[in-house]
C-alpha cells in the first residue's frame, strides 16, 4: 500500500535529507493543496545520495507557508538509501528504473509500488510530472525529455537552456508519466552545491506559476539540444579504478571534464593493465537505443589504451565506481534541431 498524506508531517521541513526517514518513508505520496487545484507532480530522492530535490523544495515550501499557488503531489523515493547517502542499498533495485513501460512487465515489489503511484496520479490529471536529480560527475545543469512536442519542451526549457531528449534507459519515472502528462527529468549537477539548489528553487517558482505550457516561449535561439543514442557501460567482470592501483582497466583521470564537449577519435578513455593488453580486451560495451551492440563504432584498442574511435559528445561521465557499476560510465549524443517541434 501506498501511504498517502494531505499534509507535511510536523516539524519535516527542519530535516535535511538524511534525517527524513525519522519523519518519512519509501514512496510516500503527499498531497498539497493550492489555489489551482491540478497538481504539479515532484518527484524526490529516487536516488538516495541525490539531495538537491528535497533541498530546493524545501526552500520553496518556506517561502510559501502562507498558500501554495498551485497544487503539489510530493513523491519521497529511497529516504532509507538518503539516511546514509547512498544511491540505494545493498538489497534494492534502482527505483528509477522499476516504473512501468511499454516494453517489459516488471514484476518485483518496487516496481509494482510504482505502477500504483503512476496510476494514482494519472486520476489526479496532473499538470505536469518534475523528476529531480543530480549528477555524479561535472555536467552542466540540463533537463531530459522523453517525448518531443511543444510542452514537453516548454517545461524542459524552464530550467535550462540545455536539454536531452532520450527514450532509454526503460522504466524511468518521466517515461511513465508521459503518456498523460508533460514529464520533464531535471539534472542540477553535483548533490549539495548551492547553484544547483538555487537553479531549481527558480525553476519551481516559474513553473507553479504557469497556467498553459503551450504558452511559455521556450526554445532560445542559443539554446543546446541533443539527443542521446548510445549508452557506454563497463562489463561486470572488468576490474576498474580511477586510482593508480593493481587494477584490470585504469579510467583516464578527471574523464567527467569532456562532458557535454564533443571530442575527436584518439581521446584516451583509460589504460588496460598488462594482463589485458595482451588480450586486447575491450572493456567496454556500448549499446544503441535499439539494445545493439555498437562498441566497435565508438571505440578500439590502441596500443595499451582505450580510445574514442570517432568524433561524438558524452554526457554523464561520473567519478563514482558505485554509479558506473549501477548504471553506466556515460552516454553519447548527437545535437538536434528542434524547428519541427516548436
């Protein structure tokens, strides 16, 4: 069962996100009411160590104690992976990777949770469904897309002129809201840097006080736009590090730098160690958006080195071994034209 509220619990916006779990659990959906009563939807903490979320709607509960001017529906994601500053513990799935979708039935106990908070919602007729996140690595702040229409991009435009459009990895929160409603994923850099915290405080502000998304003049004449069509994981079985020590494959320090830059062949990605070199083993395996494996475009061997094999833009390079190994190292994008859509 989901545990629903109509109120903050007492005391609640005193806790940073660590201490939520004394107030809170896992999927807790709270409902606020404002003078518009269509909701806007915020979803927080599916990522434990990812604060920025919580931190930046704190800020605007404050500021609004006296009325909200529109209606909000918190979701709480992993409070009890936010009590220790994790992305999610030993024993969970990634929470935004469990929503539904076309493409699969998921079947364990996360993933029918949230298959019953997205059909709540979608009674709820939300105006529009903000997933807030942070990166690992050094990006800039951009929002992500699922869909490319004009409110979609209106909303993503809201807080950045920056924006991703992708249709993978399945079973993403703003992928299973997009069907009824503008979903926008937003990306407020490093989890506890006060700019990011601030970009998304303004961006709630601007956002509750939108009546038709079809109206915001969104796209800028100067604003990036990109699509991602490709992911770049590490194998499992692939010992890696960024740290000099007796590991299979080395990362090339500071890699998250090339984020977001479009980078030409050669760029070293990381060393193999002596055993693998000889094995010309690639570490790597890339996929496109249709699940093919397309490594060997992007990549190759280079004498004990792994190197981009063509000209293409990462995004999402993260320092963290953790996030590489839940997720991924990074993905490649190509900029698009937006004219069609707008």
């Amino acid at each position: 069962m989901i545990r629903q509220l109509d109120s903050l619990p007492e005391g609640l916006l005193k806790l940073n996100a660590d201490q939520l779990y004394k107030k809170i659990d896992n999927h807790t959906l709270v409902h606020l009411e404002g003078k518009i009563k269509r909701p806007v939807f915020i979803s927080i903490l599916q990522h434990g160590d990812e604060h920025t979320g919580w931190d930046a709607l704190r800020d605007y509960l404050n500021n609004h104690k006296q009325g909200l001017h529109r209606s909000i529906s918190i979701l709480f994601g992993n409070v009890q992976a936010a009590r220790h500053n994790v992305r999610s513990l030993d024993n969970q799935p990634d929470f935004n990777r469990s929503w539904p979708n076309t493409f699969f039935k998921q079947e364990y106990p996360v993933a029918k949770t949230m298959q019953e908070i997205t059909e709540i919602m979608k009674e709820l007729n939300p105006f529009a469904s903000v997933d807030i996140h942070n990166n690992s690595g050094r990006n800039p702040h951009y929002s992500g897309i699922n869909v490319l229409n004009k409110d979609f991009i209106n909303l993503a435009s809201l807080f950045s002129d920056t924006m991703i459009y992708f249709t993978s990895p399945y079973g993403i929160q703003s992928g299973a809201f997009a069907p009824f409603c503008p979903s926008v994923t937003v990306e407020c850099g490093l989890s506890g840097a006060s700019d990011g915290t601030e970009q998304t405080h303004t961006f709630l502000e601007l956002l509750m006080e939108q009546t038709n998304l079809s109206d915001v003049p969104g796209i800028l004449e100067h604003q990036k736009v990109y699509k991602i069509i490709a992911t770049v994981k590490v194998k499992p079985e692939i010992d890696i590090s960024y740290k000099q020590h007796d590991h299979a494959f080395m990362l090339t320090k500071d890699l998250d730098v090339l984020n977001f830059h479009e980078i030409n062949s050669g760029e070293v990605f990381g060393q193999l160690c002596s055993k693998l070199e000889e094995q010309e083993c690639m570490p790597f395996i890339v996929t496109d958006e249709n699940g093919n494996d397309v490594t060997d475009t992007y990549f190759e061997v280079r004498l004990n080195k792994i190197v981009s094999k063509t000209k293409f833009i990462p995004s999402m390079i993260t320092q963290k071994i953790s996030a590489i190994r839940q997720d991924c190292l990074c993905y490649i994008m190509q900029r698009i034209n937006l004219d069609k859509y707008i």
